[in-house]
C-alpha cells in the first residue's frame, strides 16, 4: 500500500516537473507591457471658435513600424480642421501618412508606415498632431479606438490606449469684467455742456441780429432827419 | 351608361393604384486569385493570376508566369525573366456564362519581361510584346478554390491555373486588400496591414525580395507611391 502511494507520488511530482518545464510555442505579438498610445493631454480647455491642438503620444514602443488609430469626438460640439504626422516614426526613415476626417460623424482615421525594408523606431513621442475647431459650449470625450501598432515583421504590437476629453467654454469679453453702466448719468456732464453752448449761442446770435437791427434803426431814424 | 362609366374609372383608378415595383439594383463583384500551373505544355515554376470584376460591367485580369525556376544569384548582377498578361479591354464579364462559373472576354496584351539587376537598385528592364489587343477569354468553369482555370489568348499557349481564392459580394469590393493579420492573406478590410505589407516592399520589383504581383496594383512591375495611395484611398473600408 505505502509502496503504491510512494509510486503513485512520485509519478505525480515527475508529472508536475515536467509541465513546468514545458513551454508553449504559440507565437505572442511583441510589445514591452507598458506600451501605450494616448491623447497628450489628457483633458483640454478650449474657448468656442478658437482652435486647439491634441497630440497622438506613443510611449515605450520596441519596433514601430507602421500605426492606425481612429479618433471620435462628439460631432456636434468639434470639427476637426486638420491632422499632421508626428516626428516619432520619421525618426526610422521615410514615411508614408494618410488621413480620413470624417466632421458629419466625428471621426477621423489616421494611418502611418515607415517605408521599404528598415527596422522600426523604439521609444516615445508624438505620432500625429489632430488640430480642432470648438463650434459649440460642452465636452466630449476624445476616443482613442481601432489603434494598431505593427512592427518590422509585421506583427501587432500589444498595447494600452487611453482616451482624453477636452472642455469648451464660451470666450470671456476681452479686457476684465463687465460692468452694469447707466448711460443716461455718464454722458450727463456732457450733455449739459451741449446744451449750455447751444444756449449761448442761441442767445448770442438773438442779441447780436437785435443790436443789428436797432442800429439799421437808428441809422435809418437819423438819415429821415 | 353611368354604370359603365363608374365602373371603367374603378379600374382605371385601380391599374393606377396598383404599385410598379422597380427590380432591385443588384450588383456582384467578383475576386479570384490563382496559382498558374502550366503554359501551354510546359509547367509553371511560379505563376500568379487576379481577376477583380464587376459583373456584367468591367474586369480587370492580369497574370505573370516563369516558366523555370529562376536561378538567381544572391548578389547582383543577374537576371529575372517572366511573362506578363493583362486584360485591357474586356466585352464580357459574366457569372453563369456558357456553362462557366465565371468568364471574361476581351482584349489582352501579353509581354516577356527581363530585368536585368545590376545592384544598388540600377536594373534596366526590357518589355517584348508577344500580342497586343488579341482576343481572348479567362475561363473559370467552376469557381471554387482548388479548381482550374485557363486563359485562351489568340497567338498565345494556353495558360493554365487553379483557384487559390474567390470571394463575391453584392457590394463593392475595394482594392486594396493583400494582407491581414497573417502576413499576404487578405482579410476582407482594407487597414494598416495592408499598408505596411506594401511599404515594406515599396521600391521592390520582380525578382527581389518582398516583391509579390499581388501588391503591384497598377501592374507596372514595381510597388511606388501608386499602391500606396490605392490602399490609402481605401482605408477603413470592409467587405
């Protein structure tokens, strides 16, 4: 009985020892775990009309080789104005941008590759620079989805993507702050000048015709006599 | 009298009412690529064919064979010859045609090709037309993976293949798509795989590395910009 249970666990341990030994050989995309794409900065302050700028940031990226990511925004708040590559990937070589923006459903597309047979860029920075224009007061999210990371081999790189959201307040007047103001009581001075000077000059020239014409009157009188 | 008159404004009311049902716009799209295996009695070392149609409206075939097995050297200078066919006029691009799954006929130019590699990307390439605008039908009796196809080109050996991939939709299928998540296996969407696929054989022609006809979508023996900006223009699109 003890010589079976010696066996029977013996056999067990082997079993054990050789499982952990083993490894599968199932091929895993690369990418250093902290791989991310995200919106730089993550949250933004934006005025109504004026526009602003969001940057694509990657960070510690092995291999980058060619990139995808799509952008949502709320359509009805943002327009998109214009996207522009980033330095990160023309670090490796030539490249290869294109873009779809899409302002009636609020997205855009956005896809980049190094050119010819390099290897890919390590490290961090921007990818892609997205320019908007605030048309209305509110937030929105700005969705970072359907991000692809390929390297050299042409194999997807595993990594993180994180959204960001931006603000948009109506403009503050130019100048500091509003102050109720009576117009009636800051233009009276000046309204009393006005009228003091029409005054005069009414009475002036009343007097100055009335002299005029005693005088012809007199003149007149004198030359009878 | 009134009866009749009653009556005939019934009808007529009633053969205006009924509704006039307009036929469906329906369209097919057909994608076919295929290995060549043979021309005419001596066999193919390494052949390509793809059809890209809209049925009943316009085709687009084009093929290249070698018919041995290119000896090439790992350095330069040396040699990479083949034979290259394309459709440039097609009059009929049907499914269900002539007892045929699928069949296209029309005018074909067929060329030899040789391009002579002298390093650092210096090559000249000489272009030998074997037939311009001659008549001729690709021919696909069955379409459905593994099965054979021919090309029957006036003054020209029949060329011979068999089907690799097939796919038909009711809509548009875009160009574009050479390549997925597995590296060359198209996967029905035009993406950041595609593009990469390209840019890594961009600048590349016949005989050199990443070189594959299936990328060269304006057939001008050399993956550029054009390729590029075909996928580009596509992006984001499914089928």
């Amino acid at each position: 009985m003890n010589r079976k249970f010696v066996s029977f666990t013996s056999a067990l341990i082997i079993l054990f020892l050789v499982m952990s030994l083993y490894k599968p050989t199932v091929e895993v995309a690369s990418g250093s775990p902290t791989t991310a794409i995200f919106v730089n900065p993550p949250t933004s302050t934006a005025e109504v009309g004026q526009t602003f700028s969001i940057n694509t940031t990657i960070f510690d990226v092995v291999d980058l080789y060619g990139w995808e990511f799509r952008l949502r925004w709320n359509s009805t708040l943002l327009d998109v104005v214009d996207v522009t590559e980033g330095n990160f990937l023309k670090q490796g070589g030539n490249t290869f941008f294109a873009k779809k923006i899409n302002n009636t459903e609020g997205y855009v597309l956005v896809d980049c590759t190094l050119l010819g047979d390099v290897p890919g860029v390590n490290g961090s920075g921007t990818l892609a620079t997205v320019k908007f224009y605030p048309k209305n007061q509110g937030e929105s999210i700005l969705d970072l989805y359907d991000t692809t990371l390929l390297d050299s081999q042409e194999r997807s790189i595993i990594h993180i993507a994180n959204d960001g959201t931006v603000t948009i307040n109506v403009p503050n007047p130019v100048g500091g702050i509003w102050i109720p103001v009576n117009k009636l009581e800051l233009l009276a001075p000046y309204i009393g000048i006005a009228l003091a000077i029409s005054i005069t000059t009414l009475v002036t020239i009343v007097f100055v015709k009335r002299r005029k014409k005693v005088t012809e009157i007199h003149s007149q009188v004198n030359s009878q006599r | 009298m009134k009866k009749v008159s009653l009556i005939g404004i019934l009808l007529m009311t009633t053969i205006l009412m009924v509704p006039t049902f307009a036929e469906a716009a329906t369209e097919t799209w057909v994608v076919m690529h295929g290995r060549i295996t043979s021309y005419g009695l001596t066999p193919v070392a390494l052949g390509w064919c793809g059809a890209h149609a809209k049925v009943g409206e316009w085709a687009r075939v084009r093929a290249f064979w070698v018919p041995m097995i290119p000896q090439q050297p790992p350095e330069p200078p040396f040699t990479f010859s083949f034979y290259a066919a394309k459709l440039v006029n097609a009059s009929i691009v049907e499914l269900n045609y002539g007892g045929n799954d699928f069949y296209v006929f029309g005018l074909w130019d067929v060329f030899s090709v040789t391009f002579d590699y002298y390093g650092e990307h210096n090559f000249t390439i000489t272009v030998t037309p074997l037939a311009d605008d001659a008549e001729g039908a690709l021919t696909v009796p069955n379409l459905l993976p593994g099965e054979s196809f021919t090309i029957d080109i006036t003054g020209v050996e029949l060329i011979t293949g068999e089907v690799r991939f097939v796919c038909l939709r009711s809509i548009e299928i875009p160009m574009g798509d050479c390549s997925g998540p597995t590296p060359g296996m198209a996967d029905r969407r035009v993406d950041i795989h595609d593009l990469v696929h390209v840019a890594k054989a961009y600048g590349s022609t016949p005989g050199l590395l990443h070189f594959d006809f299936s990328m060269d979508f304006d057939f001008d023996f050399r993956v550029g910009l054009s390729e590029l900006t075909t996928i580009a223009a596509n992006l984001g699109r499914e089928y």
